[in-house]
DNA sequence: CATTTCGGCAAACAGTTGTTTACTCAATGG
DNA sequence: CCATTGAGTAAACAACTGTTTGCCGAAATG
C-alpha cells in the first residue's frame, strides 16, 4: 500500500498497474494476489487508511469552545497540520473523489457521508443552532467538510508561501459562512 | 476528442491510451499524431473545449437582476442545464481537476482562475459590496466558483431524483453564503 | 513433533502498449 | 495544371500488461 501510494504521487489510480505496484514494493508480481483480489480492493483499502485518522480530529476541533474566530483558527490550522503529515493520503482523496474507478469513488464518498453526519452531530448540539431544522443542519454540515477536502486539496499541491495565501482566504470563507449561520431563519 | 471523451466516461484521463484513443476513433494509431503531440495535448484541448461555453453563461447570470433569492435560483438552473447538456465535459473537468496529469491539471487551475476573475469583477460592480476590499472580493468568488464546480460534479454523478436534493441544497447553500455577504465588513 | 497456513518466488501465457517508418491519396492553392 | 500539404494507412519494434500455475520456506497451530 505504502508502495501504491508514492506512485500516486505521479499519477492517478486507474492509471495504476498491479506490476508497477509490486515492482515498487520490491515483490514478483504473483505476490500481490495473495493481499488484494483487485487493484480496486488496494483502493478502498487505501481509502479507509487515509480517513481513518481524520474523524477524531475533527470532532475534537468542534469540542473545542471559545470564540468563534478562535475556533475557525484552530480548525483551519489542524487541517493543514494533517495535510503536512500525510500529503499523499489527501492527494489521492482528492484525486479519486472523482476518479475513474468506481468502488474507489464510492468507498470515498460514503466515508465523506459518514463524516458529514458526525460534523451535523457536532452541529446539532451546539448552542447557536438550536432551532434549526435537521435538513438545515446537514446543509451546512456539507458545506464545512466540502470546504474542507477542497482546503486540503488545495494545500496538498502548494508550496509553503501559497499555502499561506490558501489558508488566509479560507479563514475568511469560514468566517462569512458562520456570519450567514448567525443570521439564518431556519423553516 | 469525441472518442476519448466517451472513453472517459469510464476511465480517468491518466488511465487513456492513445492507441484505445484512436480505435474508439476508427483510426489508425499513427494518425493520432497529425493531431496531437501527446496525450497530454489532447487533455489540455478538451480543458479548453470543456470550459469554453461557460464564461458567457455565468456572466449572463450574473448580469440579471431582481431579488437575491431569484437570482440564485436562475444560477443554479443554468448550471443544473448545462451538466444535462454536457456531461462528459463537466465529468472531465471534475475528475482532472485534481487528477494525475499535470498539464492538464494546471490547465484546469488556470482556466479556473480567470472564470473566479471574472466572477470577482462581476461582483465588484454590483451595489452590495461597494466598500468591500479587491481580497475580499476575491475570496467570496473563489467560493461561489467552488461550490459552482463541485455542485455540477455532484449533479453529472446523480440520477434523476436527487439531482433535485442536490439542487435544493445547493440553493440553500448559496443562500447562506449572501447572509454573510449582506453582514460582512470588509477591512 | 506434525501439519497447515501464510507470504513469497520464477516462469510462462497471449495481448496490448507507444512510437517510428515509409507509403498513399485527396484537397488545396498559386 | 502542377506542386504542396493535410490526413490517413499498414507493418514492425521491443517493452510491458494481468493472470495462472506449481513450487518453496518459514511460521503458527494442533
């Protein structure tokens, strides 16, 4: 898998052959049958490596309390924290959120499912939305972790002075959207 | 071109071979070369072939006026009946956004920022961000352009019904992003 | 201690890949 | 009307592809 993913680096998963994959693992190509049943199956199992960490982050990010400003700069800077420890994880979300391989895709978008019901979770029990609908509540939900991945996306291919840039502007994305949840009628 | 975009309905652009290119043109292999250099070159053909029709469509959204809530309405039916007329570009454009070919990559971005260009000079002379500084300006476009092109990533994916989810969330979503704007102070 | 499983190998298989070369043939332009 | 060009072809090339088969040693399991 650590082998799969450095080659990502170049290019993207349905370009992946099984051959190259175990030429860089240092293995004979007969050795990979005996892990993965398809180069699919690498994928998702990819996929469920680089969400894994990403969950309890963010829910500890919302548990954090204070002013709002202070939350949106600790949440912006623990995304790019993750980005910088595990740039090939985020690019090949990035990459195969749309990409080619459809179990990929899918196995992608329902982690990002899940993940945008733990943040309307999060949401809900806060006190600023309390008499929100639940409809509402995921809507901006969608919003936040979209922003997100797009954010880390972003990062992942910039270097240290852009990403500055990139994470000054989505600072101030986050700010106008909590400014627009401060002033929404929900019904 | 025709050829490899069907073929990429199934496949990302990494994964394309010039000689599936041209058998799924009715060539011959070597006659792909009086057109194209690379493979690469033809990516970067369909960036523009894909993202040519978009500019005058969205600067005549924005050129409408009335309430805020009808014209984003409108917006998003444009762009809801551009992904039904042309899928396999907005397919394209979703998946190589992010995908492994650089030129084509950096084909997109480009494209990208001059389309938030022009939304960010639409936006400058419209009424309600008259003291708003250019940055801001900037940032608000950079968010409409994103949503804009991951909405129609998620509509080209869907079927029929939830299109329609997706289009009222997308709505909703716009919607919260002008609470901001009409609350923020830019300084 | 015996045996079953796990992870690995080399070899072989027919197909497919990108690219080059030399060759046609219709259209275009002066 | 003759020359040039644009767009196509077939054939050949070595290199690489995914997959199967049978084999092997170590490690875990009883």
């Amino acid at each position: 898998m650590d082998a799969a993913l450095q080659l990502l680096e170049h290019q993207s998963f349905s370009g992946l052959g099984m051959r190259e994959v175990t030429r860089e693992a240092g293995m004979s190509p007969a050795g990979f049958y005996r892990h993965f049943r398809d180069l699919s199956d690498l994928g998702v199992a990819l996929v469920e490596e680089a969400l894994a960490n990403l969950h309890g982050m963010v829910r500890a990010a919302f548990a954090e309390q204070g002013d709002t400003d202070e939350l949106i700069d600790h949440a912006v800077d623990v995304i790019a924290d993750h980005v910088r420890k595990h740039p090939a994880h985020i690019r090949f979300i990035a990459r195969e959120r749309f990409g080619g391989v459809r179990p990929v895709r899918e196995a992608i978008a329902a982690e990002l499912e899940s993940f945008t019901d733990e943040v309307a979770q999060e949401l809900g029990s806060q006190s600023n939305c309390s008499g929100w609908s639940p409809e509402d509540v995921r809507m901006v939900a969608r919003l936040y972790v979209d922003h997100m991945v797009l954010t880390a996306a972003a990062l992942q291919e910039a270097d240290a002075e852009t990403a500055e840039l990139i994470i000054a502007t989505a600072r101030r994305q986050l700010r106008l959207v909590s400014l627009g949840r401060r002033h929404w009628t929900s019904g």
